[in-house]
C-alpha cells in the first residue's frame, strides 16, 4: 500500500489572540458604549463576578463586561471584538465547573443573563423556544400549566445556554437523554457576527450538515448561543421514588445492568457509595443504610409505574438488595431527591473550608463497576476523601474530592489522582467527561481520547474562528 | 449600533476539482492497482452498476471502481486519489434515494460492501460495532440469539454507512429514533487520508466538537466512514399491531398529537392516504377502507402493551376512527408490516412503466395537517398520481410521484410541484428532508432552509477537504 502523500494542502491551525491592549479595550468600549450605554462596564465588582465559575480553577477577570438584550446585539458585539481582536467569553450564570468561562486571555465576558424570555411554548408540538439565559428551573415554573416538562436537570440551576454549550445532562439522561437529544434547533451568532439559525423545529432532519450539534459542547468557542428551540415532555401520569441497599458497588451495578437490558424505562437511576450516604445522613439528617445504594424514580402511568417497580424490586434482590424504601408522594420524593441534589454540599462538609473538585467520568455500563471498584481503592491508597455519585444509568460518575487549593501537595495528589482516573475511563472505552466539558480543567486529556479527532477539531476552530476571538484557551 | 468590520478573513470558500483527465485515472490505478489487485477495475458492466441508485436521477459512471478491505486500505485509497486529484464516491448497496452515489463528476467508486463484518456485539452495554457494508437486516440476524435489536429501519435493506452517511430513519423512529440518535462512535478515513475514531462507546460525553454528529448525514462530503459504534434496543416482551381508519387526514393527525401529548410511547405510528390504501389492497390483495389510515405498533411488557393498545384505541375513537384492526400474531403483523412497506411498490403499480419520484418533507406535527391537506389539494391540480404515505409521529411524510422522466413537461410539473411541496414545510418551520437527503435532489432548497447556515457549512467543508475530492457536487 502507498503511504504516499496528501498533506500538500497542510491543515489550518487555530490562533490564541494575544491579550488585548489597554488601547484596544478602550477603542473597543468607545465603540460599543454610545449605544450599549451602562451595559458595558470595567466596574472591578462586576469584572470579579465574571472571573470565576463553580470550579476550583483560579479565577481570572475579564478586561470588561456587557450585557447585550438581542441577537442582533451580540452580533453587533462580536464583529466589534473581531475588529478590535479582543476575545469574548460567553457568560450564563457561571455555574460552569471546568472553568469554561473564566477569562483566562482577558477580553470581554458576554453576560446573557438578560435574555432571558421565554419566547414560545408550543404544546402540539410539545417545544419551546427561550433566550439563552433562561434558567431550566424557571422554564419549568413557566411551564407548569401545559403538563410539560423539560427534563435536563444538571445540579445546578444553570442557563439553558450554558447548558447546550457545555452539553449538560443530569439525573434522568437515562430516560430523557442530554442537551445534545433535546435541543432541536439553535440560533448562534458566529465569530465574523453572522447570524446563523440551525436546525429546524421538525422531529427529524437530512438536510446538510448538523450544526445544532457541532455548537452543543462547543462551550462558546465556535459562536455565542442567542435562541434555543428544546424538546419538552410529558408530565407522568405517576411517578414513584425508592432508595435501595446493596453490599457492594458491583452489585448495584448488576442490577442496574439487568433492569436496562430488560428495557425499564426507569426516569432516573443514580449511585450513592457508603461515605456518600453518611455524608448524606449526616448533612440532612438522615437514617439510610451506609452501603452502595440506589436512588430509583418510575415515571408512567399507576399501572405502568407499578409493573417497573415490581420488576425492578425482584431484580434487586436477585443481587442482594434490600427491600425498597418507597417515597410515592410529592413531598416525599422531593425530600429524597433533595438528599440526593444536595450530596455534593453535605461531601463538602465532610471537610469544611476546603474546595472541591468533582471529577467526572463516563464509561460502557459493562465496564462501570471495576472502574468504581479501581478508583475506591485508589482513593483509598491516596489518602483522599472523596465519595462517590454516579449518574450509573448513564456509566457516569463523579467523585467530589476535597482539596486545600494553598496545600500544592495536596494539589499534586489531586492532579495525578485525576489523571489516574481519566486514563482508567480511556481505557475502558469510555471518555474523560460525561456532562461537564473540557473547559480549562479537561484540555490535556483530548489528545488522548480523541487522537487526529482534535486535529480535525483545530481545523474547524480555525476556519470558523480565524481570528480566535471566541472564548479562547478553552476546549481545542 | 456599529455595523462594522469582520470579514477581514474572508470564510473559506469548498473548491469543485475539474473532472479527472484519462491520465490521472491511469496514473491513480496504475499507483493502485498492484495491491488491491481485481479490487480496482474499469470494466463497463460494474461501472454501470455503480452509476445509479434507487432515485430517478440520471446515472453517471465513475471512472472506476474498487473495493477495499479495511480502514487502512479505504486510507491508502484517500491518500492516492488526493494526489492525483481524482474524486472518491462512498458506496454501500446503492439504495440512496436523492442520488448520492451518482458520480456525477467522474472519479473512483469506492464500494464498501466488502467490508461486512459484525466486529462486536456487547450485549451488557447494547451496542454492536460494525463495518459499513453490514446492512440492517444482516444485523439483526445476527442479533438473534441476544434478545437485541438494531432498531433503524428505512424501506431498503441499505448498508449501515450509507445510512449513518444519509442520517436515514424509518418507521419505528418515533420511539427508537434515527441514526443521529443510535450512532455512538465512528471511524471515518478523512479528505487527508487521516483515521479518526470520533467519539467513544460511553453513552455520553461532553469532551469536544461533536464530530460523530458532524459525520452523520454528510453522504460521504467530509469523510468515509469505516465502522460503526450503534446502539442496540432490548426485544419487547410482548408485540402488537393495530390498523384504524379515518374519515379525514386531520382527524387521523388529530389522534397521534393526542397520543404523543398523552405520553403514549408508541413504536410506530404511520399514515397512508386513502390513495395508498387502495393501492395496497391492490398490489397485496388487501380488503382494508380506502381512508386515511393509521397502521401502529405497541412494544412493551404484556400489561403495557394492552394498557398503551386500550388507551389509543380511546384517543381515536374520539376523532371518528374505526374499530382497530388487530394484528397480535407475528404472522398477522409480519403481513401487515409488509404490507405497509410494499406501499411504495403498491403506488408504483397504479401506473407502470414509470420512474417514480419519493418526496420526503418533515414538518412540527402541529402543522403537519394542514400541510397534508394542502399538498393533496395542489396534488389534485396539477393532475399528478400521487399517495401519501407519512411516518407521522415525527411529522415526516412521503408522496409517491409517478413520472414519465422523458416527458418534459410532466417533469417539469413534478419540479414545480416537489417545490412548492419543500416551500410549504419551510414555511410552517420545517424541513425539505426528513430522511432521505440532499445528495443532488435537494441542493437547491438548502439555502433557502438554512441560510447563512449553508455558508458556515461551506467553510466546514472548504476546510477539511481543500482538494475538494470528497464527494464533490453533493449536499453543499
């Protein structure tokens, strides 16, 4: 076979703009302010306040800051950036936790908390169009009276924008899928301040090139999200909740695995390790079992939910677990899954005044519980605290590991701890992020995963972005 | 607000190669020919049957054709052709329907039949991986014995990568989805002769561009894909088919909104008109109402199924359906089914002796009756023999148009009619193809759909194939 040739045409490679000037700022602010007015500031408090997300990496904030109301706006926005070369840095309600949108490059943070209507709720077609800044919990509230839901439900109460950027998902992804199955269509301004609309609100589509997917996770680096068209769902009929015991860790797994291959259509499925649940008892004054266990939710109708749950009760105990406990009303299904939301504050209380890193990894379900097994013990032999939450459904799982960020010991051991654990997830067939994004924390680990794909991946950074102007550093 | 700048870097622009000179293919064969052997060839009878497919756009000869083995061998191909500036057309069986595989520009065939290998089966994750050539019925014999199935099903019995390539669904998408949502990994050999394995078996991940999604429904314009990751579905416990007519088209919509809002998870919901009703009682000597008619399927447990078959049953009686139908029997249902996917063979018989032309709009279902309505009015007047035949949960609907392709002037009517057809699903948020693709039927409307999409897209293309060699005149 030849090897011959083929790099005649060598392949673009995307530009870091360097740090903007103090003069390229103050023309860039010159030009937007006439008509931005006090949307566009360098106040230090408003900076400090776009410097940082929910992550442990070092804040770093941008040069200024602007709150545009429209598309056209942000258009307007980036093609004056463009010309000026300063970077942009698209800004939700910062509860991003790899670092996506510090300003690490400086530049201006594009802070779309202000679009923020609900543009559409179209119940025949069971959709709704919103501006980036709407909340998931507040385009629930507003859909209250249709009998639909959108499902997608990160821990945080984040930005429908942030959330497609960085390809959020959450506790029912097992049934409802991520952003990336929920968004049907978006409307992005793009680095040269084209407009673009893609995508279409039909179910379905063949028609070219699937830009709706290639923005979802692009974390701001290809285009600003401005409008976004997602799925909504069907309020159950029924819903019940139950939390079930196990031994071990690779029995709740072997039970997870059994009720998926079966076809139950759980709504959520999600594991809590032993010092999880203590942690959890001890911050909600709680009395569960302190052993691997099961968080369940049926959604369906009284008949179908009490089928699932019956099946799903005898394949538990085929792998040892313990009579269910059940939470079938309102109120107590949201204190249950209040203990579960609230597990990552109740693991930071295990060491009070430290930060944390919940580290987040993916694998084939097959592969889940030597993985969870192998980093117990690694945990265990670093001397760390960590416990353990897994959206299992999904073969995902995060571990919340305290960390002293002044203690660079205690760093380091974080740091080869985490490398440890990505390796394990690439080894498994699996990738180094399942919901969070690459962001700053996650760079060093695509080339692994993804050999020539992150060439591929600079190649379409640089032709769309040749300037570099959108959120550099991050992702590519 | 400043209109200013931007287009500084003017976006790169895709470059069509001329057609190859007689030198450069001997050149290209004479560099192939001593490793692939018979598997390259210029011999009239395969070229011709690598010049068409199953639409009625005029065939085009590639200038030859060959057949590789692996991945590698697809590469070395890539490598060579890019330095001889020849075109590469991805093959498969040849069941495109909007003449992706014609080789309209001259070049080399590359037909991946050949490589036809079930590599893996995984039944604990339910997935398989599989070479391109696999078609989804050899799948799922193979899938027989693990109680798995490959769910993706459109008319033909096409090859996984075309279908990946032609992001194709089919009759069960309503609940399993298409390629977009059961592709989860690739290999794909790039414009450069690169391998890239996009993705991972993980069910999810937030690690970079989405370039599986970019690949799937490219037909071949940016990579060739090698193999494939796709999900695999659990066989439902129990299985039942229903058929129930209509007085009207609206009135059958009416019942699936209905159904769908109600939550039901039906596994297929198709519509034939009552045109190709009566061409189905013909062809498949059927005795069924010539109505508007809904043919449906259940998948669930035993209760399930009865609980979802009596709950629709109830909607459609509410907008005049008939008595269900009931095929429970897989005997009864595999005649029923066939039924269903001889329509388009039934419709071809209601005037023989003619090409006939397959339609494929989506539309949000909320519009997709008055849209029916409306293209059965404009069917009327232009005096076209026309059924319908809709995979309507997703909103998604076919006309089976008969021409007489060397009649100029019924050519032209069916033009001007499939236009009017694409601007009516643009016009109610739609799009011109849910299905079957832009190959070189629909290159027309893709500007008029996307708009400064189309130019983004370009740039995507420009830049990962600057020769211009994949593909070249399909889709952008």
């Amino acid at each position: 076979m030849p090897a011959s040739v083929a790099a005649e045409v060598p392949p673009l490679q995307p530009t870091v703009p360097p740090r903007p000037s103090a003069d390229a700022i103050a023309a860039l602010i010159a030009e937007l302010e006439p008509w931005l007015g006090e949307r566009i500031t360098t106040a230090r408090g408003i900076r400090d306040q776009h410097a940082h997300d929910e992550s442990w990496h070092r804040p770093a904030a941008p040069d200024a800051v602007c709150f545009p109301h429209t598309t056209e706006e942000v258009a307007a926005v980036v093609r004056a950036c463009a010309a000026h070369r300063v970077p942009l840095i698209p800004y939700g309600v910062g509860t991003s936790v790899e670092g996506q949108v510090i300003a690490e490059h400086g530049g201006l943070s594009v802070d779309l908390s202000a679009m923020d209507a609900v543009v559409a709720v179209r119940p025949d077609d069971m959709d709704a169009t919103v501006q980036p800044g709407v909340t998931r919990t507040r385009l629930n509230a507003h859909l209250r009276a249709t009998g639909l839901f959108f499902s997608v439900d990160p821990g945080a109460d984040a930005s429908l924008g942030g959330m497609a950027s960085t390809r959020a998902s959450g506790t029912n992804t097992v049934r409802y899928g991520t952003m990336r199955e929920n968004v049907l269509s978006l409307t992005a301004v793009m680095a040269d301040g084209r407009i673009v609309r893609t995508g279409t609100r039909a179910r379905k589509s063949a028609a070219g090139y699937d830009l709706t997917h290639l923005l979802i996770g692009a974390e701001g680096t290809l285009g600003i999200i401005t409008e976004l068209t997602v799925k909504l769902h069907g309020l159950p009929e029924a819903v019940s909740s139950a939390v079930v015991a196990f031994d071990t860790v690779g029995d709740a797994v072997a039970a997870v695995i059994a009720s998926i291959q079966y076809g139950l259509p759980l709504a959520r499925i999600e594991l809590l390790d032993a010092l999880a649940m203590a942690a959890v008892n001890r911050f909600s004054q709680l009395g569960y079992a302190e052993k691997p266990t099961l968080f369940l939710e049926f959604h369906g109708t009284h008949a179908g939910v009490k089928e699932q749950a019956e099946t799903m009760a005898e394949l538990c105990q085929e792998f040892g677990g313990s009579d269910f406990a059940w939470a079938t009303r309102e109120e107590e299904r949201r204190k249950l899954w209040q203990a579960r939301h609230d597990a990552a504050y109740a693991a930071k209380q295990l060491r009070p005044g430290t930060e944390f890193l919940a580290t987040d990894i993916c694998v084939p379900i097959s592969r889940l519980a030597e993985c969870i097994e192998a980093t117990q013990a690694d945990v265990k032999e670093s001397g760390l605290v960590a416990p353990l939450l897994g959206h299992v459904g999904d073969g995902n799982f995060h571990l919340v590991v305290m960390v002293d960020r002044d203690d660079a010991q205690e760093v380091a051991t974080l740091a080869a701890f985490n490398e440890r654990l990505v390796e394990r997830a690439l080894a498994a067939g699996g990738t180094c992020t399942g919901e969070h994004g690459i962001g700053l924390g996650k760079r060093r680990y695509l080339e692994a995963e993804h050999g020539e794909g992150l060439a591929v991946m600079r190649t379409i950074k640089a032709a769309l972005d040749p300037l570099g102007i959108m959120n550099p550093g991050k992702l590519v």
